[in-house]
C-alpha cells in the first residue's frame, strides 16, 4: 500500500484562496456602498495574490517535518475567479453606461 511517514502535508495555496476570496469579496461589497472605490482601484491590487502566494510558500519553506504540497486546484480557483469578478465589472459597467454610451 502507501508509505506512512509522519511528515504532516502542508497546501500550498490554500489559505492564499481563502484571504483573497475574503479580500476582492469585500471590495465588492464596499463598492456598492462607496462610489468613491472603483473597479479600477479594485483591479489594481491583482499583485495582493502573488504576495500573499509568496509569503505563504517563503512561511511554509523553513517548518521541518513538512511536506509541501502546492494547492493547484485552489490556484487555478483563484484564477478562474478573478476573471469571472472582471467580468461581471464589466457587465456591471455596461449596464450603468448602457444610456449614455452609442456607436457611431
């Protein structure tokens, strides 16, 4: 069967998944709240997720007794998510501005 060796797995990415979920979640709200926030500052903290990933990799390094695993699932997640939240802003946007905006 599977070798047992008491080395505790630790997923990379996973916590990483959850704070930026929390993160742009947040964002979202408050936006519709505070008009003052746009989806373009929103959108200027995309690097926040490699950061965060970063740190998370550089605490996860130096514990012994460890195996590091990387959450590719939960990267590939974050990923996916943050392009759909692009998207509805800019759906979002297309609705405010549908009266004002003509071709031509």
């Amino acid at each position: 069967m599977g070798e047992q060796t008491g080395a505790r797995v630790r997923r990379v990415g996973t916590a990483t998944f959850g704070g930026m979920l929390v993160l742009f979640g947040l964002l979202f709200i408050l936006h519709m709240f505070l008009p003052g926030l746009t989806y373009a500052w929103i959108f200027r903290l995309w690097p926040v997720m490699f950061i965060t990933l970063g740190v998370e990799v550089l605490l996860s390094a130096g514990k012994a007794g460890e195996r590091v695993v990387y959450d590719g699932i939960a990267m590939l997640l974050m990923g996916f998510l943050t392009l759909f939240a692009m998207g509805m802003a800019v759906a979002d946007l297309i609705i405010q501005y549908q009266g004002r905006m003509y071709l031509g």
